[in-house]
C-alpha cells in the first residue's frame, strides 16, 4: 500500500535528528489518527520546513497538529494547502496561532510558524514576522479592538502584572503600523494609509495606567511614583 509505505518514510526519516526541510506532497498519506508526527513535532525538533500538501491529511491530523505547535517553537513553516482539512480543521490551527481569547492565550499562542491553509482565511498574514514580533502584534490587536469599545481593563482579570511590559511595547510599536501606516518592505514609497478603525496609542496607554487596578495597586505599594520591580519575579 503507497500510504503505508510513506509512512514507514516518514517514521525513518525522522528519526534524524538533523533535519529541516521536510518534504512529502503529493503522496498519498493517511495518518489514520496516528499521532506519531504530531507527537515528534511535540517535542520541537529542529525541523523548520514541512510541507504535506496535496494529501490526504484531514481535521483529525490538523487537531493534532494544533496540539503539536502550542510547543514547538522551531518550526517555520507548515504547509497544508492542498489537503482534506475542512474549515473545521482550519479552525483549530487558527486557534493556536492566533487565541484571542485573552491577552494570556494571545501571548500563550503560536508565534512562530506559518500555517499554509486553504481553510485558514488570511493564513498569508499571520505570524509574518519574527517570533517577538508576531505576538507583540497579537497584543496590540486585542488591546487595540477592545479600547474602541472601552472595555480593555475588564478582561484583564487573569491578566498577570508581568504581561505589562509587553503589552506596552507592543502598544508603542504596532501603532505605528496600524494608526500611521504600514511599512511593507523598507521606504516611504511603501506607507499604507490607516485604517479609520484604528486606535491611537495614547489611548490605550491611558486606559490601561488609569484603569487597571493592578497598575494602581502597584503605585500605591511603592508609594513613590516609580514603578521599581523585577517583572521576572512577578
């Protein structure tokens, strides 16, 4: 059987623990819920490149390939174009890279690889960037989203005070993407105008120092009008 042969491929090859670039389209492969790629990938490999598209890999595999990316941090690319995932397996990838749930699962997701989806829907643009980058995106975004509506602090409940600085930096940085343009590749011919939508940093800064009652709390305990602390510790 050509399935079972790719996958009797498939389980020697990684068994290198040197590879990177992975390659197996245009096979038939059927995982039939074998998580043994899924379970390698778990384990973050050095594998940074995998394309399985134009195969049979379906919602059960893209389930198990969700759970794999929550922690993997070295693969680049995942590459599913062509394949049996339905959108509901697309919803579960998506989920991983981007969990908007809260700015836990948001910071908690997947910044790092690039799912090739046809049932990922602007599956181009998500995690475009370096790691750092990508989930300092996902912060703003959330931030920027729930500040037009004045209802950021109030999600912050599970929100831990060593997320501030990151919240923060993202704010500053991101902003300049999405209130003043978007750089794409590296002049001013390049600017994109914003979106009328967005939100101006400044206010999200303002929301978040006056609202949040962590923040607050944390003026009050140092008593001196400077935020001294160790953010690792917290």
């Amino acid at each position: 059987d050509r399935s079972d042969y790719s996958l009797d491929v498939m389980r020697s090859v990684i068994r290198n623990n040197t590879i990177t670039w992975l390659s197996l389209s245009e096979n038939v492969i059927h995982f039939y819920g074998d998580p043994f790629l899924s379970n390698w990938l778990a384990t973050n490999p050095c594998l940074e490149y995998l394309t399985l598209s134009q195969s049979s890999i379906n919602d059960i595999d893209a389930n198990l390939f969700a759970t794999a990316l929550k922690t993997n941090t070295n693969l680049r690319q995942l590459n599913v174009r062509v394949s049996d995932i339905t959108t509901y397996g697309g919803k579960q990838l998506l989920k991983t890279l981007i969990d908007d749930t809260s700015l836990n699962s948001a910071a908690n997701s997947n910044h790092s690889c690039k799912v090739v989806c046809a049932r990922i829907r602007g599956w181009e643009k998500i995690n475009m960037r370096d790691p750092k980058s990508n989930r300092g995106e996902k912060l703003y975004n959330i931030l920027s989203s729930r500040n037009r509506t004045t209802s950021t602090v109030k999600h912050f409940e599970d929100t831990s005070l060593k997320l501030l600085p990151s919240m923060l930096e993202s704010v500053h940085r991101y902003s300049q993407y999405h209130v003043q343009a978007v750089m794409y590749g590296g002049g001013d011919e390049n600017l994109v105008p914003p979106n009328e939508s967005d939100v101006e940093a400044l206010s999200i800064f303002h929301e978040i120092m006056r609202s949040w009652d962590k923040v607050l709390a944390l003026y009050k305990s140092l008593g001196t009008g400077q935020m001294k602390m160790n953010w690792s510790e917290e």
